[in-house]
C-alpha cells in the first residue's frame, strides 16, 4: 500500500521576503492583535495540496471584547495577491484562547502548482479589541506534477 507524501508548510512553500523591507515577516508570529492585516505570502515549490490549517497560541494569550478574530490563508496565481484569489481555510480563534493551545481546520482541499502563493492575513470584527500572538502552519500533501503542464515553469535554455 503507498501512502501520499505529506509534511508542514516548509517542504513545499517558501517565503517571500522583500529585500530589505520591515513590513512583513512571513516566518514570525502573527499578531492578531493588531489592526486587520496581512503577514506575508509564500510561493509553492513543490506541487501540493492543502489538507489541513493550524494557528497555535505562542507568544501572547487571546483577549477580546467581541467576536473572536480570525486567520484566513488565501491562495493567488501570482506573488504580491495577485491573479485569482481562493480562500484556502479560515481559522477562528477563540477570545479565551491561553498560551500553548492550537486551533486547526481539517478537511480542506486545495491544490497548489509551482508559482502559486499563499497568503496570511487575520481580521478583527469592527468594533473588537483584541489581543494574541501565535504561529501559522499548514499541512500539505504531494501532488504529481509533469513539469510541462505548468504554465509557470520553463526550462532553462542553458
């Protein structure tokens, strides 16, 4: 019997960091304490498809006045949100939320070639004070690809 190749988000996605720049950090903490916001895109490296999202309570407890915030990963064609966007998975995250505690969403099914992106981004109902910090993850598991049909791929000339 042969199972799928599956890992964490790290065997089949990278970062994408700006040079230089101070305004995201896709491998740090999300705050989702701040302002809605985004946290940064990686690009995938090996063809996938997302089975599973978790956002983990690391740095600081999960306190808000309102309806709890949420964390969405959000697929795209291209770096910088652009191309189509498709929701991936959404995460609610609960106001009660302490240290050392994970939220996940299983069941979920959406395919990555290489070049696409998955972005990071939390949002905060109107109204709401929120405060929390944690870690994104996903779970992906190995699509075969033949790198002729990626119409993001080409083969090098030398």
């Amino acid at each position: 019997m042969a199972y799928p190749y599956a890992s964490n988000r790290l065997a089949f996605f990278e970062p994408i960091m700006v040079v230089a720049a101070n305004d995201t950090k896709p491998l740090c903490a999300v705050d989702i304490g701040a302002a809605n916001a985004t946290h940064g895109e990686f690009v995938c490296v090996r063809p996938c498809t997302i089975r599973e999202a978790k956002f983990s309570v690391t740095l600081e407890n999960v306190v808000g006045t309102t309806t709890a915030p949420y964390v969405i990963l959000t697929k795209y064609t291209a770096p910088a949100a652009g191309g189509t966007a498709t929701v991936v998975g959404t995460i609610t995250v609960p106001t009660a939320a302490t240290i050392g505690k994970a939220y996940y969403k299983t069941g979920l099914s959406t395919a990555f070639a290489v070049g696409d992106v998955i972005q990071i981004k939390h949002v905060i109902v109107t109204g709401g004070t929120v405060t929390g910090q944690g870690n994104v993850d996903w779970i992906c598991e190995e699509t075969p690809e033949v790198l002729g049909n990626n119409t993001d791929l080409t083969a090098s000339t030398t």
